[in-house]
C-alpha cells in the first residue's frame, strides 16, 4: 500500500537531482559561489550588493543551497546579511526542511538560533520533523523537538512523525517522538495507528515498542 507521501518523497528526491544538474547559467554568481563553498567570493558578492534573497530559475535561495551542500560557514554569512530562514522553495520546502533531509544537524541549529519556523510546513504539510522521521535522524530530530516541533503535526495522508517512524523501522526516532508526547494511536486518512503500519511492514521492534506504549491495531492485512 503506498499513500500520496511515498510518491511526494520520490518527487522531493527526484527535485533535488534535477537542481543539482541544473546548469549553471541559469543562477547568479552568488548562487555559484555558495554552491561552490567559495566563502570568499560570496563576501565580495555581498560587498558588491548582491541580493542574497534572490531566488535561481528553480526558486532557491543562496540559503537553501547552501543548507543541500552543507556550507555552514556561508549559511551563517548569508543570514546575518539578512537572508530569509523561512524562504520556500517550489515544493514549500524551507532552508530547515532541506537541513532534516541531509541530516545538516549544525546548519539546523543555526537555522533555528536565526528564527526558522521548525513547524513550517511544505504543500504536503511536511514538517522537519516529518522528514527526520522519514530518514531516521535521532540527533536532529531532538534537537527540533527541543526547538518547539509538533511531535503530532499532520501531514496531506494524516501521518504523523511517528507513523513514519514506525513505517521505516526507525526504533531510536520512535523512542523519542513517544518519549516527548507522540500520540501512538493517532489515525491516519485511511484510519491506521503507527501500529497498523509498523504491522503491514513487519516491523517487529517498533510493534513491541508501540504495544509497550499502549498501542492499538486493527491487524492489517498486506
């Protein structure tokens, strides 16, 4: 059984091959010298009055790329030029969301000290907390439940972090989302707990653990 979030994660994925590839002449040279981690030519950039809001031909900031490649240095630079944290890209997706997906835990950090929304959600109400759930990111995902992230925030299919979690097999992520207040019986839009999935996945680890937190199924069939 798939949902509308398992095809969205292989567009998100197949996005972000495409702006990787994209060619170059389509962004600025700020984009460039961030892409390219050349923290010294993104200062003369700067100097030189570029705009480090402007968005490339696929709509990214400077930000966003420097969050994908993990340029903290420059990501700290462009912010106290006054780079927009929350900036959204065509998907919705903000400089955190791109950080939850590269597991970028320093550059997450920097992005909430500057006042990212950690509950920002993207068109498919994703949150950074969704994604690091999806992908299994303990450390990360601590850092933004400790920031204030909604460990029962919803997504278009009604999943929450803990649905993916337990979906995935990802018992350490699962452990902390129930350890902060996730709901381990909350339903989706087809009606199923994070136990239904963990179940129709076979997920032996994550079904003792929900049931050790009073989870409930209705024992899908595959």
């Amino acid at each position: 059984m798939r949902t509308k979030g398992h095809y969205y994660v292989l567009l998100i994925f197949l996005s972000i091959i495409i702006l990787t590839s994209a060619h170059a002449a389509h962004r600025t040279l700020l984009h460039e010298a961030v892409k390219e981690g050349n923290i010294d030519k993104v200062k003369q950039l700067i100097n030189e009055n570029f705009n480090v809001n402007e968005k490339d031909f696929t709509s990214l900031t400077p930000l966003h790329w420097a969050t994908q490649k993990g340029q903290r240095a420059i990501a700290a630079l462009l912010i106290a030029n006054n780079a927009d944290v929350n900036s959204q890209d065509p998907q919705g997706l903000t400089p955190l969301h791109w950080a939850a997906q590269k597991d970028q835990k320093a550059i997450a950090e920097l992005l909430i000290a500057n006042k990212a929304d950690v509950n920002s959600q993207d068109r498919q109400n994703w949150t950074p907390l969704h994604w690091t759930a999806y992908k299994g990111y303990k450390a990360l995902s601590e850092v933004l439940i400790a920031n204030g992230a909604n460990v029962n925030s919803i997504n278009i299919d009604g999943w929450t972090p803990l649905h993916w979690a337990a979906y995935k097999g990802y018992k350490a992520v699962s452990e902390v989302l129930i350890s902060n207040g996730a709901d381990v019986n909350i339903k989706d839009s087809n009606n199923w707990t994070p136990l239904d999935w963990a179940v129709f996945e076979d997920q032996k680890a994550l079904i003792e653990l929900l049931k050790l937190h009073g989870a409930k199924t209705k024992a899908p069939s595959p």
